[in-house]
C-alpha cells in the first residue's frame, strides 16, 4: 500500500481529490435528557453500604509504602507487614467533601478544552492494545508508524475529543522510554488533550512536563489549570500496586486528572453476580478517590467503572453483553451518588470489524450513554476485547459515535418546524419533495452519514458491491490523506525535542 500524502499547517485544508468525508463540526456534546436509573435509591444505598463493609472489615492491599504512610498519617487503620490499609466510613466522607464535580482539562489549542463531569460526553480513541489490525495488511504488533496514523485518525475527527494512553504499544521502541516518543506524538500530530501512562511516578511526571511545555506554563500554573489525565486500573480483587499508587500520587500532588478503574470481570476478579462485582467495583473505586484527596484535597478525579463478565465457559472476557451495558447505567448512578465525573467504556470482544464488532460495541455504548458518562474511553478503535487497535474499526465507531450525538441533540418544536403551511399545500396523496420548506432544508434536515450506504442494491452493486468495512477501509485511507497537522511554534517543538532527548538519556542511566 502506497504512504498516504500528509498535509501539513493551516494552510493546506482543501482537498484536490473528491469530496471531504462528512463529518460533525467540532462541539461540546451535551446529554439534554435525564439518566436512566436502572437501580432504586435503596438499591444504590445498599450497594454503597456493602462497599463500606468490604473497606472497613475486608481491606484494600497496597503495595507502595509512600501511599501506607499517607492513609496512616490520615487515621486509617494499616499493617505494613501485609501492606493492608482498612478505611472508616468518616474518613472516605471527609475526602469526599474535596472532591470536584466538575473540571476542564485544557491542551495547547484551547478550543480543544474537555468538560468532565454534568451532562457533557467526551469521547476518546482507543489506549492501549499491543496489536493493530487493517484489512489491508492485517493483524501485527504494535508500532510507530501505525500509532502515529492512528493519532492522525484521532485528530481528524472532530468527535475523538482526546487521546488514550497509547492507541497501541510500539514495541520496537525500549519500554522504559516509548512513553516519550508516544506523548511527542501526541502533541506534535494533535492538539487535543491526552492520557498518560501512569505506570510508576516517571512516567505520569513526563506527561506533565511535556503538556506543560506544549502550553507554555509553568508546573506550578499547571497545577492550578489540569490538561492531562491518567487511568489508574486497580488490579482488582483489592489490590493497588506499587506502581499505580505512585503514578496516581504524582498526578494528583500536579493537580491533574485521574479516573480510579477497577477492571472487575464478573466471574473472575468480582463476584459472579452484578450486584456484588459493583459493591467491589464501588469499593476499589472510593479507596482510589480518597487517595487522591489525601494528596492533594480538591485533585481533579473521576469514578471509573469498567465492570463486565466472562465467558463461563473458558473464562475469556466478553464486552458489550446485557450485564455489560447494565454495569455502565449503573455505576452512573453510583458516580452521582457521590458528585464524581464518570469515566465508562463500550468495547467489544469480536476478533474482526464485523457485525458482532458493531452490536457489541454499540451495546456498550448506549449503556455509556444512558449512565450519563463523562468520559467515554476507548471509544474508537477497539478490537478483540482491547488487544488490538482497528483502522477499520475506528470508522465504524466514529460513525457510531457521531449517529449519538446526532441522537442527543433535541427536537425542536415551533411554527417553522411543524410545518402546518407544507401540510396545507400538499394534496392528499402527494408528496413533499418539490415543497419549499422540504427544499429550504434538504441539504441539513437529517444525519449525512460517512460509512452509510444507502444506495439500492442495483446501484451498490454497480458502485463495487462493497460492505462497510470494506467501505471503512476507504475512509481511513481517505482521511489520512486530508489529515492536516496543527500548526505548532517551532520553539515549542525544539523543546519537546530536547525533553525527550534529555529523559531517555537519563532513563538509560538508570532514573525512573
């Protein structure tokens, strides 16, 4: 396959070819309607109560020594021989009266600024997987050169809001160092805000810095005007690793956001049964939180729910099941329970872009939705229960996303809209489609739809008979072409250039 011609600056926003692909101007989605509430406000309580059992009586195993001393010096219950801190009722409710209900996070471009909590939905590209996937060249490890295509993708787009944590992992690149080619991406190919990798103090420091320098401030003004986020994966049942503990330690001490997520699988890590993977999930969660607030009170921080099940049968995960979706509207419910931005996820367990990719995936989705999620993570690009990330798969999504947002914005009733005067005009039995108020609207009354194809059968098969991953592939290639790189300050860019240098020369001697 032929390297798709970049465009690069401002400049270069025409395309000499067909026609762009269409797609929804940048906005701040907003979810007008009220959540769903698929558990009663006893429900809810009884949940909560159960939560507070598991961390008064059963305890959550740390294994860093920094935060032991934290949760000690706070009044918690702690035995270091065991590394297991139990936390009271009062002190989970005192660091809950910090905690904000809403913030931004604010990257170079500041038209970019994420909302995060209240009705406002974020959606961001996929983090993470080891593997990538395109129908052309199939299924191979994680590199460079597909992460920064992927984060091309991302940029083009107007309805990916920000990026995850390495949309794949380039293995080419040393372990301890490829976060810094990653977040140099990040900055250079986009002008969105990021997740960085939590993994150890190190790492969630650099993402800092470098954000810092992208923007021009300061660590200090930077503490005050978050632009990076972290997901912290609790390595459920009940357990908070060294090296998670000191990456949520460093953002929170910067006043950036974390999303405390416990990865509580249903049958595996959780209790088999939802109520009780969601009092576990609801524990881990809180004792998160509370971390965050007993470094920093008022550190920006989100519930994080990612709760599903496996399959009984070989224990592998699933995504996008009934429980899934229900786990997402539920822990909703739990998030406002305590004023908290919450962070979800839809995904999927297919193997390919294929039909059980989308329905899954869409599942999921809705149950994002309707639980009134703020952040929608791995939103774009998932694949194969998160192993892989999917050119292919990010235009279905992107057209999922984009069919939501339309889905969102509220029907509007007045004179102009109800269309009486069109309906004395028209005859029984006649149609509207030469009436002036169908042809004052025609080109903006409904969704145009990117990877849709609504053409008869005749006309389709005509046209290359192609199905929408087919036609998926079309797009990625199509908006790589059109993609145009933001335009950065080459002085900024020269100092990014020198961090990163700086860091891996230091990493290579041995600092974190």
């Amino acid at each position: 396959m032929n390297e798709p011609r970049r465009k690069r600056g401002p400049e270069r926003t025409s395309n000499r070819g067909p026609a762009p692909i269409p797609q929804l101007p940048l906005r701040r989605v907003r979810n007008p309607y009220p959540p769903m509430q698929l558990l009663s406000a006893d429900q809810v309580e009884a949940i909560h109560e159960a939560s507070l059992h598991i961390l008064e009586n059963f305890g959550i195993e740390v294994m860093s020594g920094h935060a032991l001393s934290l949760f000690e010096k706070a009044g918690a219950k702690v035995d270091h021989a065991t590394q297991t801190v139990w936390l009271d009722r009062g002190l989970i409710a005192e660091a809950l009266k910090t905690t904000p209900s809403h913030y931004r996070l604010t990257s170079r471009n500041p038209e970019r600024t994420i909302h995060l909590g209240g009705d406002t939905l974020n959606f961001t590209l996929v983090a993470g997987p080891p593997n990538v996937h395109d129908m052309e060249r199939g299924r191979r490890a994680g590199n460079m050169n597909d992460y920064r295509d992927l984060v091309r993708l991302a940029q083009h787009f107007n309805c990916i809001h920000m990026l995850g944590n390495q949309v794949c992992a380039p293995v080419e690149l040393p372990a301890n160092q490829r976060h810094l080619d990653t977040y140099r991406a990040n900055l250079t190919l986009t002008d969105k805000s990021f997740h960085v990798s939590a993994i150890g103090r190190g790492r969630a420091l650099d993402g800092v810095a470098m954000m810092a320098i992208a923007r021009r401030l300061t660590l200090d003004e930077m503490r005050d005007d978050p632009g990076i986020t972290t997901i912290i994966s609790v390595n459920s049942p009940r357990r908070f690793d060294d090296a998670m503990s000191e990456g949520l330690i460093a953002m929170a001490e910067h006043g950036q956001s974390v999303a405390v997520t416990p990865f509580t699988l249903m049958g595996a890590m959780s209790p088999v049964t939802l109520a009780g993977a969601l009092a576990q999930q609801n524990a881990e969660a809180l004792f998160g939180v509370t971390l965050t607030q007993l470094v920093r009170p008022g550190a920006p921080v989100m519930y994080g729910a990612f709760t599903s099940n496996v399959d009984m049968r070989s224990g592998a995960p699933a995504f996008g099941t009934p429980e899934n979706t229900k786990a997402n509207i539920a822990s909703g419910q739990l998030a406002r329970r305590y004023g908290l931005p919450y962070r979800t996820t839809p995904g999927s367990a297919s193997n390919a872009s294929d039909a059980q990719g989308a329905y899954e995936t869409m599942m999921a989705l809705w149950g994002a939705v309707l639980g009134h999620g703020n952040l929608i993570y791995h939103a774009a690009g998932w694949q194969e229960g998160g192993l892989t990330a999917s050119f292919e798969k990010f235009i279905i999504d992107v057209e999922a996303i984009q069919h939501v947002m339309e889905f969102l914005t509220p029907i509007e009733v007045n004179e102009g809209e109800l269309a009486l005067d069109a309906l004395g005009r028209v005859p029984t039995g006649g149609h509207f489609f030469g009436e002036p108020h169908t042809l004052e609207r025609y080109s903006t009354a409904f969704y145009q739809p990117m990877l849709s194809n609504w053409q008869n059968y005749e006309a389709w098969q005509e046209a290359g008979g192609l199905d929408a991953t087919a036609r998926a592939t079309r797009l990625w290639k199509k908006a790589l072409e059109d993609y145009v790189e933001p335009a950065m300050d080459p002085a900024v860019r020269e100092e990014l250039d020198a961090y990163v240098s700086k860091r891996k020369e230091a990493i290579g001697q041995g600092e974190p």
